[in-house]
C-alpha cells in the first residue's frame, strides 16, 4: 500500500500529529500547502485537518482535490479543542462534500490553544464564546487555553491504517 499525510494546521497542533502518524507507520507527510502534496500518487490517504470557527481548515482543498481523491482509502484526524462527540461530527459533515464524507473513517483529536499564538481578536471571541458555554471545564479551556495533545492519541488512526493494511494483504 502507497500511503500519505495530508494536513492542514494552523498552530502546530495537527502537523504534530501527522509527524506522529507518519513516523508511526512510514507514510510521507505534506502540508497541503507543499506544491508536491499531490494524492493522486497514492492509493491510501491520511487527511489531516485543524477546526477552526467550526469547520475543517482543509475543506477547500478537499473540494479542489476532489478528483483525485475518488476511489482511494482515506482516514481523517481532526484536531480541535473539542473531543469526540455528536457536534463535532456534525461540524466535519458540514465541511466536507457527502460524497467524500461517506467514503472515509474520522477520528478526532484533541488539541492545543495557546492564547500567546492567537490574535488579539481571536481571544476576544473565544472570551464571549464562553460566556454562553455550559460546560465550565470547556469555559476554562476557552479562556484560558488548554494543551491536550498526546502522542497516544494517535492509535486509533495507527489502527485503522494496519486494518486496511491487513484487508490488501488478504485480497492479494
């Protein structure tokens, strides 16, 4: 199996994990922004996206790639401050094509904020963001930020890749 790591980050949090899931099991890792990240030179992709204002940061290039990545098996790791829950799968639904979401396995990841990394502006939101979320541990993280990235986080992904692996060692 010809493998690959695609991600889009914003503060680091994702490109660790794909480094991670890339030293874990041998795939190149590309940020989508790398005018070689090409998918179409693979035959199994590993999608990595932050979550940022409730949507993946790598929708748009999933729907300009959308071609390339017909026919392919994918995995997507999210990473955002949110664990795994029904809102968060609402919100990668949304940023993908239905196409394309009914074609691949999601894991989500937890993140890092870093109020030292975001913008003025930034802060602000995620300050009145709080003020209208219940959860009080999730106010915390929103106002004050919250690190929860762990290199153990990433076997389910690790996972998913030996299931398709021994799944093509069979058909052979």
């Amino acid at each position: 199996m010809k493998g690959a790591i695609f991600y889009s980050g914003k503060y680091g949090s994702t490109e660790q994990y794909a480094s991670w899931i890339g030293e874990a099991i041998g795939f190149p890792v590309f940020d989508i922004k790398d005018p070689k990240a090409d998918p179409s030179k693979y035959d199994f992709l590993i999608l990595g996206s932050s979550i940022l204002y409730f949507r993946l940061s790598i929708r748009d290039w999933l729907n300009e790639n959308l071609s390339k990545l017909e026919g392919r098996s994918k995995v997507l790791f999210s990473v955002s401050g949110a664990g795994p829950s029904p809102k968060l799968n609402r919100w990668v639904a949304k940023s993908l094509p239905a196409v394309l979401a009914a074609q691949m396995e999601h894991v989500a990841l937890r993140g890092r904020l870093d109020h030292t990394k975001v913008s003025w502006w930034v802060k602000q939101m995620l300050w009145m963001g709080s003020l209208f979320n219940p959860d009080p541990g999730a106010r915390k993280d929103e106002r004050y930020g919250f690190d929860y990235v762990d290199r153990n986080s990433i076997e389910p992904v690790v996972e998913l890749v030996r299931q398709f692996q021994h799944q093509e060692l069979l058909v052979e």
